[in-house]
C-alpha cells in the first residue's frame, strides 16, 4: 500500500477513533444532578454532605478518608480516621505529616518522632517536613538529634504544603463520584475552608532553638552549618513563593502559601542577622538586616496586592453569585447550576476538567 494512501485514511480515521473515546469517556462530562434535586429550591436545599458522599462511593480513596478525618471534632475519633485513611496510602506523606502532629498535640512525641520520619522517607528534602521533624526531636528532648537534620547536603527547591496536591485529589475524586458539577463546587469550596491546616509558619523558630538558644553546650562547631541552614530556609521559602503561583484558584488561590514562603526567608534572614551578631561576624549581620528588611517590605506589598486580588477573583464571585441566588425564592437547583455555567470560576474549572489531563497535571 502506498505510503502517501496510508496516510491519507489513517490520519483521518485516528481522529475519528479520538472523538469517539472522547465523546464516550464519561470522566469528561460535567454530572447531571439527579431529577429530585433539579426542581428543588435553592433556598432550602439541603444535600447528602458531599464527604459522606464521597465516602459511599470511594470507600478506599486515601484522600477522601483523610478529608474526613480531618473535618473530625475528637482528636481520638481523628487520629483513628486518619489511621484508616493510612491504611489506603501508606506511603502518604501527607496523612503521615498529620498524624506526626496529632500526636505531638496529644503529648506523644515519641510517636510524633516516628511518623515524620515515615512522611521524610515517603517525600525526602521536603524542607517544611524536616523543620517538623526537627520540632518532633526537639519536643521529645533530642537535641542533637534536631540538629543533624539540618546537616549533609540538602535541596534549595523542594519544599511543599501540599495544597495544591490536596486540592487535584479531591476535585479528582468529585469526578470519580459523579459529583462534579456547579452545585458541588460550592460545597467543595466550603468543605476545603473548614480543613485545619498545619501551623507551618509555628515551626520556623527552629533555627534559634535548635543553634542559638544553647551555644554554651552545643559540642560541635556550628559555625557553618548554621548559616547553611538557615539559607535553604530563605530559598526554600522563594521555592514555596513560586510553587504557590501555579495554584488553580478553583478551591485554593496559594496565598496561605506565599504568605508561608516569605515567612521563612524573613525568618532566615532574621537568624542569620542574630547568628552574625552572635559570632562577631559584622557584615554578615548587616547583609542579613539588609535583606531580611527588603524581604518584609515586599512581603507587605504583593501579600497586600495578593489579598485584595483575591477577595475580588473568581472564587468570591462564585460564592456571592450562589449566595445572592439562595435569596430568589423561586431559583431551582437547576436554574442556579445553567447560571453558574456563566461563571469564571466554573468555566476555568471545566476547561482544566476537560482537557483529558488528571487533576493532578
């Protein structure tokens, strides 16, 4: 067969075979809400919760299990959930990091210890895991032990919250339940506001308790590994300030992580000022004020702009629009779900939905 013949049904017939697994693949279409919720009205609408929800369809999602625990009032009844959610994904640095936590609030550092040395070797380098780490060994009154965390060779760029991951998971989920549609938006939006995150920002003392805060025992010269140290902090916190760029802004907008990322390089700065001070090294002390007070002015400029970006994007509008339709006695579920497809937020969530791409790309 000639190779120009071949290519001439060939080509055309892979676009036909595309289409069609385009048009059949049922993950790509937005999920009609069932009969009995189109006519009711919006104003008393009360839905199955979409965890409780989720849960009935995706028994065994890691993800949806530790949202659920996560949502838990009783820090037992949470800790048992996220050991469930755990036995999914044990390999989860995420549920890892948030068990490690509970049981550092429970008082048990010794089992704190042990589960954020299971999420490092799940995600090593991850610099917020190992400035918890470093809280675990400190709080279980290993100092050394919290010290040699910060030696060895270790990465400038890596270092992740792990929000955005959360976010592709879930909204990943919605579609695996057939629960993704304009309805469900909201109520994901809701469900992802009420999650306690970790206090991050809480740990980033480490530095001062772990080099400075006993310079009389410590028995080693720290005099460069200090400085090492507290440098991955200031480029890991710019890492975690770009990373949080790429957020999608559908039920996170990456602003508690840019918040976060220039948190830890003032933080780094403001070691390395008082380690200078501490060790009679002039010039680095006054580069070290230098730099951290540029940092602040302008964390306090984009954070500022940041804020005020967000309280007017597309999530706000979303949620007012909802809310203002919640007050039309006469507005269906259905009706609000055509509105919503007007929307920027929904059309951004759709375009990301149907490119054929995971949530997680």
């Amino acid at each position: 067969m000639p190779q120009s013949f071949r290519k001439s049904w060939i080509y055309p017939m892979s676009a036909v075979i595309m289409g069609l697994l385009w048009a059949c693949n049922p993950v790509r279409q937005e999920t009609p809400v069932p009969r009995s919720w189109q006519t009711a009205k919006l104003e008393v609408f009360e839905p199955p919760e979409i965890l409780e929800d989720l849960s009935r369809w995706l028994p065994d999602n890691a993800e949806v299990r530790f949202f659920k625990a996560m949502t838990e009032k009783d820090a037992g009844e949470r800790r048992r959930q996220l050991q469930l959610a755990l036995n999914g994904d044990a390999d989860s640095p995420v549920i890892l990091a948030a068990l490690s936590r509970e049981w550092a609030d429970a008082g048990d550092w010794e089992k704190a210890m042990a589960y954020a040395d299971l999420a490092l070797q799940a995600d090593p380098g991850n610099a917020l895991l190992d400035l918890w780490r470093a809280r675990t060994a400190l709080g279980a009154g290993k100092l050394p032990e919290a010290r040699l965390l910060f030696f060895g060779e270790k990465s400038f760029t890596h270092c992740d919250s792990y929000r955005n991951f959360l976010e592709n998971r879930f909204l990943s989920a919605m579609t695996d339940a057939g629960r993704f549609n304009p309805y469900s938006l909201t109520e994901a939006q809701g469900l992802f506001a009420r999650i306690p995150w970790p206090d991050w920002e809480g740990d980033l003392e480490i530095l001062r308790e772990v080099f400075l805060d006993s310079l009389g025992e410590h028995p080693y010269d720290i005099r460069l590994r200090a400085p090492e140290a507290a440098l991955r902090l200031v480029w890991s916190g710019i890492s975690l300030r770009q990373q949080s760029l790429q957020a999608s802004g559908i039920l996170w907008d990456g602003l508690d992580d840019r918040a976060l990322g220039y948190a830890m390089e003032v933080k780094g700065w403001a070691f390395l000022k008082e380690f200078g001070k501490a060790f009679g090294r002039r010039r680095l002390s006054e580069m070290a004020d230098m730099q951290g007070t540029r940092a602040l002015r302008e964390a306090d400029a984009v954070l500022t702009e940041a804020a005020l970006a967000s309280r007017r994007g597309m999530a706000v509008e979303y949620l007012d629009a909802f809310a203002a339709w919640s007050r039309d006695r006469d507005m269906t579920v259905q009706m609000a779900i055509s509105r919503a497809h007007g929307l920027k937020l929904w059309r951004h969530a759709q375009r990301r939905y149907s490119s054929g791409l995971p949530f997680e790309q």
